[in-house]
C-alpha cells in the first residue's frame, strides 16, 4: 500500500520499507509513527514527499494507478548480491528469516527456488521470480534498467507503441502544417498593401 493522506497541518504516507525512502525521510525531517505505521511530514513537503515516492516506488497512490505483473531471472540481477533482504521495483519482495526465506505477498517463484545462505538471499541457476500487480511505471524503469533480464506480462505492447508513436508523428506534421500556414497569413498581412501594412500608413 503506497496513500499519501493529506491532514491539517501535517501529511501522513503509507509506503513499504525501502531505505532510500527511509533516508529522505529523514533528511526532511520526517518523523515515523510506530503506533499508527505512518511517516509524518510538514504539508510544504508534499510535492517533493510524492516526488519520491513515484520515483521510487512508480506511485504516490497505489489504489488508483495501473498495475503490470513483472518476471525476472533472479542470477541475471542478483547474483552477487549479499543480503538478508531483496528489493526489485521499489518493493521487498524476498527476506532471509529465522533460516528460510520469506516472501512478500505479491511474489511468486515460477522455476527454480530462492535459498537461505549465511542469512543471505540466494538462488537456484535459472531461479525465475514473478511481482504481482506492481505499479506500470516501477516496471518499467526496472525493464530498462535489466532489458535482458525482466519481463513485463501483458506491460508493453510493441503493436500498441507503434500505433501510437505513428499517431504521434502524424500530430507533429499536422501541427507544422498549422505552424506554416498561419506563419504564411501573417507574412501577407505584414507585406505592403496587406492589413497589417494599411492600418500602419
């Protein structure tokens, strides 16, 4: 859950653990509410308190933005990463506990298996994790960011970009053309015997 809840003289955000949130956080004088599980910051830090969240986690709402599921080869990102805690999207989504690994709700192992050792997340060869409903934009930085590697079902439709990426070509001719006549109008009213040239004289 990502909500930003906006109250008199102080804004509420409901995020998942992620340190670089956490550092922000501080470094804006954020204060946490272990009672209500909550940060709390000054409503003159808003726009930079959504900011961050969109950047980090692709979001400032989780409720109402468009989710994709994401696939990925789990050696091919972190093979040599040394932690109790993984983190992809923005989002813990496997943890080394008490000798076994826990996995956030929205994770699913389609082949292979994540393994426990030294306290440390580690991974089958070929070990391949799915995140559910993980908001469209956190996908997509971290498709381009591992091309190779990630896979967003149902996410980006090549067919669909085309189309698009022609509509949006056809709009630039359409606008130039526009652009040209009218510049062309007005180079006649300013020419001698034109309106503007006659209310001059």
């Amino acid at each position: 859950m990502i909500k930003v809840i906006v109250k008199e003289g102080i804004i509420e955000v409901i995020s998942p653990y992620n340190p670089e949130f956490v550092s922000f956080a501080h470094m804006r004088g954020g204060k946490w509410s272990k009672k209500n599980k909550v940060w709390m910051f000054d409503p003159r830090d808003e726009f930079a308190v959504r900011s961050v969240l969109i950047d980090i986690y692709g979001t400032d709402d989780y409720e109402s933005c468009e989710k994709v599921d994401v696939r990925f080869c789990y050696n091919d990102i972190f093979e040599y990463y040394n932690d109790y805690k993984v983190i992809a999207c923005g989002y813990e989504f496997a943890r080394a506990k008490w000798g076994d690994i826990k996995l956030a709700d929205h994770t699913v192992i389609i082949e292979g298996k994540l393994i426990n050792k030294g306290n440390c997340v580690r991974a089958e060869k070929g070990t391949i994790v799915e995140l559910r409903s993980v908001p469209k934009k956190a996908a997509e930085r971290f498709f381009r960011e591992y091309p190779e590697a990630v896979e967003i079902i149902g996410g980006i439709n090549i067919g669909q970009l085309k189309e698009e990426k022609m509509k949006l070509q056809k709009r630039i001719r359409d606008i130039e053309e526009t652009i040209e006549k009218l510049e062309a109008e007005q180079e006649k009213r300013e020419e001698p015997g034109g309106v503007i040239s006659d209310l001059k004289d």
